[in-house]
C-alpha cells in the first residue's frame, strides 16, 4: 500500500539583500511578458544550462581566457533560469510545493558543484581554495534547508546578500581574471583570486557556525518554553 505524505506547510521566506526589491521588480515585470510555452520546468533546465556554460568557460580558460566570456554570458542564464522558475509558478498559480522545492535546491546544489568545480579548474584559483569556498556554499545551504524544516523559515540571504550578489561578485571577479590574468601567486603558491574565493568561503563557514549557535539558543528557548506549558 503507497502512503501518501501531506502537502508541506508554506515556508515563510526571508530574503533582505539589497537588490530583493528591484531584483522581485524586474521577475515580476519578467513572469508578466513570459511567453506560454515557457514553464518553469524549462526555466529550471535552463538555470542548469547557464552552470555548465560557467563550468565550460573556466575550464576552456586554460587554453585561451577569452573563454572567460561564456561563463560571465552563463552566469545571467543560470540566474534568468534560476529566479525565474519559482517566480512564475507563483506568478502563474501553478506552484507544486514538494516537487518545486525538491527540484530548485537539487538543481541549485549541482549548479553550485559546477560553477567551483569550474573556477578550481581555471588557471586562477586551486582546486583545494575552490572546494573550501563550496564547503561553505552548502554548509550554508543546509542550515537553510534544517531551519525551514524546524522553524519554517527559509532564510534567502545572509549579510544582506543573496545569490544574486553573489553572482555579481563572481562576474566581477571573472572580469578581473580576463584583465589580469593568471599571476605567479604569494610564495608561489596562492594567487590573489585564491585568496578572495577562499576569504569568501571562510566567511560563509562562520556564518554557518554563527547561524548554527543562534538558531540553536532559538530552539532552546521555544523547546523549553514547550515544556514550561505542558508542565
């Protein structure tokens, strides 16, 4: 016998970056003038596109930078595809909670192993700087995935950035790549680029902690409160 599992609660999204209001603008404006055929199935394929467009960019970036362009173009793709697929469902009433959960975030935890995948992979950041950054990436991540399953908050940013931040540093970051090229590194060893992305990875791997203890006080309190009332 199939035991169907109930519909999960509605999670209360929080997102306070700084471009969470032009950025929610400019999908609605998007969701609004978006041709029929495109669901949001297609937008999150889509997203997965830009990812391997990103990893393709800095991997080819070994034989000539200019390839640096397709992971820079890959980065817009994955974010049109990436925002857009939740933005519409909603846009368009025609969300499937599990599913859409389920999906977006597998997607997003693929996408994220290829773009640092790929930046490990470039001439410009080591491998090992690259896996510390994606520690911290999905570290991250899963204190997001624990609190909405103990608190139903899905917390979107962190230090008032989000994933859209995120990305414009590591366009930025891309350009200056294409600019300065691949250095000798400090002692021989680590470049500039590793130093930023592993300097990034080590902020979110304190956030996780820092996130980790603040919530865990939460949840302390409320558990005990809990007991205080059945008491």
């Amino acid at each position: 016998m199939t035991v169907l599992s109930q519909p999960p609660k509605a999670l209360s999204r929080i997102q306070q970056n700084w471009l969470a209001a032009k950025e929610r603008r400019l999908l609605n404006w998007l969701c609004a003038h978006m041709p029929a055929q495109v669901t949001p199935d297609v937008l999150t394929a889509t997203g997965m596109v830009g990812a391997v467009m990103i990893f393709a960019g800095y991997a080819a970036s070994n034989a000539d930078p200019a390839w640096l362009l397709i992971a820079i173009i890959g980065y817009v793709v994955q974010w049109f595809g990436d925002s857009m697929d939740g933005s519409l469902a909603r846009f368009r009433q025609i969300e499937r909670p599990s599913y859409g959960y389920f999906i977006d975030h597998s997607c997003d935890g693929l996408a994220t192993l290829l773009i640092l995948a790929g930046i490990g992979l470039s001439p410009y950041v080591t491998m090992d700087v690259a896996l510390i950054a994606l520690a911290g990436y999905l570290l991250l991540s899963i204190h997001a995935f624990l609190s909405a399953r103990v608190l139903g908050e899905f917390k979107l940013s962190y230090l008032s950035a989000g994933p859209t931040e995120l990305r414009i540093m590591l366009i930025a970051l891309t350009v200056m790549m294409m600019m300065l090229g691949a250095g000798p590194g400090l002692f021989g060893v680590w470049s500039g680029f590793d130093l930023f992305v592993g300097g990034v990875g080590s902020i979110l791997i304190l956030l996780f902690v820092g996130q980790t203890w603040v919530t865990g006080q939460r949840l302390a309190q409320i558990d005990g409160e809990t007991l205080d009332a059945k008491n």
